[in-house]
C-alpha cells in the first residue's frame, strides 16, 4: 500500500455514513425599545416609587471628571495660577516750590535703578543750614543687597554727568575695577595667613570692601522761581555754614536695609525738623500777640474818652509824692573775708610778710 493510500484512508468523511440530522433551531429574544422596564398598567403606585428612586440615584451619582487621558500632560491645559499683583514704585510728593529736576530725580531713583521705600526731607528752612550746606532735600533710599547698592549708585553717577552734566560726589562707592582689585588682594591674605596656619579674623571687621551706605552729593541745582531767597544771606556776622550762592542741594542717601535700620536718618532729621516747626510756631503767635498789642494801644490813643482820662489823672498827681530819682541809695553790703576752721582742707593763705621771707631766702641764703 502507497503513502497516499494510506493517507486517504485515515482521512475519511463520516457525513454521508450518518443520518440526515434536523436543522438545529436557535433560540430568539424579542427586543424593547423603552428604557423603562415594562409594568403593570394597573399598578400606578409602584411606577411612581420607582421613577422616585431613579432620579434619586441619578443626582447622588458622583460626575467623572471630563478628562482625556490619550492628551499627554505637557498639552493638558492647566488652570492659570494668579500670580500676585506687584505694587507700581511709589514716587514721594512734592515739597512747595521743589526744583524743576527734583521730579525727574525721583523717577530715576525709583524707577530706573529699583529702590525702594524713597522718603524725601525738605531742609531748606532749617536756621542754622546743615553741614551739607543751605537749602538742602535729602533722597533716602533702600537698595536690595551691596551689588544692588553699587551697580545703582554708579549708573546713578553716570547718568547724572552724561544727561544733565552734573559731576555727583558718590561718598562711600567704589569704582568696577576697584572692587576685584581689593578682592583679590584679600583672597590673596588669606591664603597667606591660611599657610602659615593662622586663623581668619572673626566678627564684623571693616576691611574697606563691605558697604552698606552711599552718599551721591549733586551740588547746587537750579531753584524754583519763588525759591530764591538763601538764609543768611541779609545778615552780616552770620555764625554757621552758609553759601550765598543761590541754588538748592540735593543730597541722595542709598542704603542696604540693614544699615538703614542702624543708621536712621529719617528720625534724626525728623526730629530736627520738628524742633524747629515748633520755635517757628511760638515765635509766630508771640510776633501775632505783640502785633494785636500794638493795634489795641493804637486805638485807645485814638479814642477821645481815653486822652480824657489820661489828662485828669496827671492833674489829680500829687507834686509832694517823692520821685524815684530823690531816694537815697541802699547802703552796699559789706564783705568779709572768712577766716579758716580747724577742719578745712586747704591751708591759710599766706600773709605779705611771709612772702617777704620766702623772697629773701631764695635771693640771700641762710647765714
């Protein structure tokens, strides 16, 4: 038998061997087309319970929050976080007659170079003038840390001279190369110090690098057109600092916060100020009283009621009275001088004849 027979007949079909089979029938199920499920049409009270309980659980089931998770989440859109709101720079107001660059001072500082918390102090009245000279408005300013401070100062300077040619005096600032030069220089005593074994000094040394307080003197700037009176300048031995030049001084004060703290100008000067608004005050209501005396006086000199009351009263005055001028003179009190006790400190002093003696001793000698 060949392989092909063999295989043939191990794969026999046993269909046509079998009976005729019946059709299998499949089970059908009718469909719906309401939601609700189908009730009794008598039965209205359990119809209207289980419409209850279904809008019951309709508004207790918890919403899925709508999100898409196929969108990844760098291109989800997130809600935008507020970020806080930042205050404008506050610019002070304006003294009375200020000078005409004094707003655009202010701006810069405030603006422009970022410092904060700007309070301005009008000494131009103060009597006598400050030792920064007559006439002065003093810029105080806070600036972030000592970077701050110098980068602030020196833009400051700078653009003073190249946009109104003023040459500012900046106390206390040092130049760009001066500041790595100087920080070299201690990086190299330290390492010095550090290989002969000893230790870094300890505490707030001032080495002349770290500052915390500039001063930027601007000069004499052009005065307001009613400003131009200068104190002092009417009087002919004036005691104080004074220049009669005419002009107002501005001086602008940079600080870091620390040292603002430490040093407190605004109370010093605020005292200042204070003192002196109150002897105006006083000297004011004493000049108005004498004022109101005199126009009192000048009335009742006027007035023909009183001239007649004047008149009888130097005719009634008796001529026997005394005057002042006839009564003799109090005698003058005698001195005496006190003689010493047994318990003074100090000795007697010494009598003429005794200086006499002394005197020959020292010229003749004992003999």
């Amino acid at each position: 038998m060949s392989f092909p027979t063999i295989a043939s007949s191990r794969f026999v079909c046993n269909a046509c061997r079998s009976a005729r089979t019946l059709p299998r029938t499949f089970s059908r199920c009718a469909f719906t087309t309401s939601a609700i499920p189908r009730l009794d049409r008598n039965d209205a009270v359990s119809q209207q319970d289980t419409t209850d309980v279904l809008d019951e659980s309709k508004e207790a089931a918890p919403v899925p929050p709508q999100q898409d998770n196929a969108i990844p989440w760098y291109l989800r859109q997130q809600s935008s976080v507020q970020s806080p709101t930042l205050n404008p720079a506050e610019v002070p107001h304006l003294p009375p007659n200020p000078p005409p660059l004094l707003q655009t001072l202010l701006e810069y500082v405030s603006i422009t170079a970022g410092l904060d918390d700007l309070q301005l102090l009008d000494l131009r009245n103060l009597d006598p003038p400050p030792a920064l000279g007559p006439k002065l408005i003093m810029i105080i300013a806070t600036a972030r840390s000592e970077k701050h401070l110098h980068v602030a100062a020196d833009r400051f300077c700078r653009w003073l001279r190249r946009e109104h040619g003023l040459k500012a005096n900046a106390a206390g600032l040092l130049g760009r190369n001066e500041l790595k030069i100087k920080l070299r220089r201690k990086a190299k005593r330290m390492r010095m110090l550090a290989n002969v074994g000893g230790a870094a000094p300890e505490g707030n040394i001032d080495d002349g690098i770290r500052t915390g307080w500039i001063c930027c003197t601007l000069g004499k700037l052009e005065a307001h057109a009613d400003d131009t009176h200068m104190p002092g300048a009417d009087v002919e031995q004036f005691v104080g600092f004074r220049d009669i030049k005419p002009g107002v001084n501005v001086v602008v004060q940079m600080f870091t916060e620390e040292k603002r703290a430490e040093t407190d100008l605004e109370t010093l000067w605020g005292g200042v100020l204070r003192t002196h608004q109150r002897k105006d005050k006083s000297a004011d209501e004493a000049l108005k009283e004498l004022e109101q005396d005199i126009e009192d006086l000048e009335e009742d000199a006027q007035d023909p009621e009183y001239q007649t009351q004047e008149s009888a009263q130097a005719v009634n005055k008796s001529p026997t009275e005394p005057s002042k001028s006839t009564s003799r003179p109090a005698p003058a009190q005698q001195t005496y001088r006190p003689r010493p006790t047994p318990s003074d400190l100090f000795p007697p002093a010494p009598t003429s004849d005794g200086r006499r003696q002394m005197r020959r001793l020292h010229t003749v000698g004992f003999r």
